[in-house]
C-alpha cells in the first residue's frame, strides 16, 4: 500500500515537473527564434541621414503578413521609428514602449497582452552612430503571438495526461500483480493451516519462499509441541488409570485402616506424580537426592501382598544402602509396574536383585520369547489377551528408564520366567 501511495502522490509532481520543463523549453525557443528575428533585422537596417531604414519587403514574409502574428518594430527614445507590414498595432504600442531603456547590447524577453491576446516578446538595444559620429540608441523588438505556443502546449499537456494515467493505470495494475504473486505463498499457508485445524493434516509441508521459512518453521515446532502436549496428556490419563489399579486392588482387599490410608496417600501422589509429568518435558539426566531401592521395593511389597496373597516376593538379594540414582516416584512407579506384572504372569515366585548398575525383576513364569520382547514394550500392546489389562504398564516403564538414559533389557530368568533389568 505504501508504493502505491507514493506512486499515487509522486505521479502529479512529476507530471507537473515535466509540464514546467517543456513550457520552459518552449519559451527558450520562441526567444532564440525573436533574437534571431532581430539579427536578420540589423543585417537590414541602414541609417541614413539619422533616420532608420529598413526594406518594406522582409526576407521572413511572416512580418510582411498582417494575420501572422509575428511582428516587429524599433525605436528611438522611446519613439515609434520603424514597424513591420505585418504590424496591425498602433497606439496599443506606445505603452509598450513606456518600458525602461535596457543598456547597449543587453536583451530582454517577456509576455505582453496587447487586446485580446497574449504576446512573446523580445527587445535587443544598440547604439549606431551617424555620419557625424553622434551616438543613437535604437531599441529592436520582436513580437510574437501565444497562440501556436498555448496549442502545442495544449498537445502536450493531453499527451502528459494520456501517458501519466497510463503509467499509473500500468503500474497499479503491476503492483496488484505483484502483490498477489507475492501473496500467493501465505494464501497458500492460511489454506494449509486451516486443513491443520480441520486434522486434514499434522504439519505444514508445503514448499515456501525462503522468507517465509522461518514462520513456517517455527508454526511446525508450536504444532508438533501442542501435538506432543495433546499426547502427553492422553498418555497421562491412560497411565493414571493404570497407576491406580494397584492401590484400589489393595483397598478392596479388605485393608486395615493403616493400609486403607497409606493406599490412599499412595493415590494422591501418583495423581500428582502424573499431573506432573503431562506438564513437565521429558528429563535428560538425574539430579537430586538418590533413593533406596530396597524400601521402596518393600513398599510395594506390602501393598502387592494384599492384592496377590500366593505370591511369594523375595526381596532379600538387595541390600538396604543401596541406591537408586532416580527420582523416587519414578522408581516407585518403574518397580510398581514390573513387580505386579511379575505377581500377575508369574507362578507364585518373584525376586527383586540388585547388582553394580543394575536391578532385575524376575519371576517363575511362562517368560518372554525373544521374539516378542519388543513388542512387550510398545504401548498397547498385549501378549496375553487372557489377563486383565491394557498393555500400559511396560510402556510407561520403557518411558521413563529411557528419559534418563538408562537401560532396560528383557532376558531369561534363573527362576525359569522371565527377567525384567534397569541397567545404568
């Protein structure tokens, strides 16, 4: 908009620049053309006996014409001396030659309205001196009608006006070009972000100018993050539903009043422990205070036991100092999930071990083939369709070993089952 305003506002100017420059030009030929109207004039003239003469017939027949409009005449102290045939004017000439004398071999050019009509005119001052060397100052002037200047001036000017609104006409007409070509890669990009918003597609992906890269670019990465976001969150309610599975098994078990109340607060920070993780970006790393992984295990222990009585959980091979470098709900919720699955799939035997970088859970049953173990891992995804649950357990668990770098490795366990390491 800002270029077509400047065009808009600078076209006049520039017309009115270019009608100032012609009429200029033209006015500074007309007066070339009276100057040399007079030369041819003095080339003429004879002064004999103190008086000017110059032939009644004129080599230019327009001073011979009356209707030319091209006259001349001269003067002395300001006195009519001499006029062209051509010279319709009488007395209107007198107040002419009321004007100040002009020294010797100055000139002068000018506009005089004699009647009706508008005049260019051009006065040349000499000095002839007589026979006996007496000086006379002899005024020559050219006279020459507006008309054919005022027409070509006309001409011009429509000519002006046809090829200016043309320019402008043209470049509006380029500049709308323009900007729709240039507008056609965000017209583009609107359709593009509207079929986002219909869930036609996820991202942008279409081939844009490099300027428009950037928006591109950065309008991806607030897409892909709301989309992470948006899965995060469902992931999150899944994995709250499948965390509080074990607490209201226990609380249903008919608990004492001190288990119903740790089962309890057990609920509420894995509501807060998940809260917390659909909000927070996936961690690179540990730092903070280690946990122990032998009361945490117990923990679960106790809480397992009531759920499944025939289970018999081993947790004797981990000593009491030794540490976790983890986050102690994140441990909680990695053991939580390995050792019910173990309860669940196993055959009454589960052992919690504890080595240098690394902890395993093991149990007694069926085990794991080495086929499928990635499968285990993958959310969703279930081996026995006969038990009850939703394939989130080890998914989760798979998650958060793998935002702090470590390890988790599904092997053949000494107790004939299968064999579930955290390796660090």
């Amino acid at each position: 908009m800002a270029t077509l305003a400047v065009t808009v506002t600078f076209t006049p100017l520039t017309g009115f620049a270019l009608h100032k420059a012609f009429r200029s030009s033209l006015e500074a030929g007309v007066s070339e053309q009276l100057q040399l109207q007079i030369y041819n004039l003095l080339a003429e003239a004879v002064l004999k006996d103190n008086r000017l003469e110059i032939p009644f017939s004129l080599r230019d027949e327009r001073l011979n014409n009356s209707q030319s409009g091209l006259f001349a005449f001269a003067s002395t102290q300001r006195k009519l001396q001499w006029k062209s045939g051509s010279t319709r004017w009488g007395r209107e000439l007198e107040t002419f030659l009321e004007l100040p004398s002009l020294e010797s071999g100055a000139s002068e050019s000018g506009e005089w309205r004699l009647g009706k009509e508008k005049y260019f005119y051009r006065r040349f001052q000499v000095v002839w001196e007589d026979s006996e060397q007496h000086e006379i100052p002899i005024q020559f002037t050219v006279m020459q009608t507006q008309v054919p200047f005022q027409a070509q001036l006309k001409t011009f000017t429509k000519l002006l006006r046809i090829w200016l609104l043309a320019l402008v006409f043209g470049l509006i007409l380029a500049w709308i070009a323009i900007l729709r070509w240039g507008l056609q890669p965000m017209r583009r990009l609107a359709v593009e972000l509207r079929r986002v918003e219909a869930g036609k597609q996820q991202q942008l992906s279409g081939d844009y100018p490099d300027e428009i890269q950037p928006i591109t670019y950065n309008l991806n990465r607030v897409l892909e993050a709301e989309q992470d976001q948006r899965e995060r969150y469902q992931k999150t309610l899944a994995d709250l539903a499948h965390s509080l599975k074990t607490p209201l098994a226990v609380i249903k078990a008919a608990p004492t009043q001190e288990d119903l109340v740790e089962q309890v607060e057990r609920m509420d920070q894995i509501i807060g422990y998940q809260l917390n993780r659909a909000v927070v970006s996936k961690k690179t790393g540990f730092v903070g205070k280690p946990c122990l992984l032998l009361e945490n295990a117990e923990r679960l222990t106790k809480a397992l036991s009531r759920v499944y009585p025939d289970v018999h959980i081993d947790t004797s091979a981990v000593s009491p100092d030794y540490q976790m470098r983890m986050d102690e709900k994140d441990l909680l919720e990695i053991l939580g999930n390995l050792m019910e699955n173990a309860c669940k799939y196993g055959h009454g035997k589960v052992r919690l071990v504890a080595a240098e970088n690394e902890f395993r859970v093991e149990d007694n049953g069926p085990g794991i083939p080495e086929n499928e173990r990635l499968q285990v891992l993958q959310r969703g995804v279930r081996l026995d369709s006969l038990q009850r649950g939703q394939g989130i357990g080890m998914a989760v668990v798979a998650d958060i070993i793998s935002s702090y770098d470590y390890e988790l490795i599904i092997d053949d366990s000494e107790l004939g089952g299968a064999s579930f390491i955290v390796r660090y």
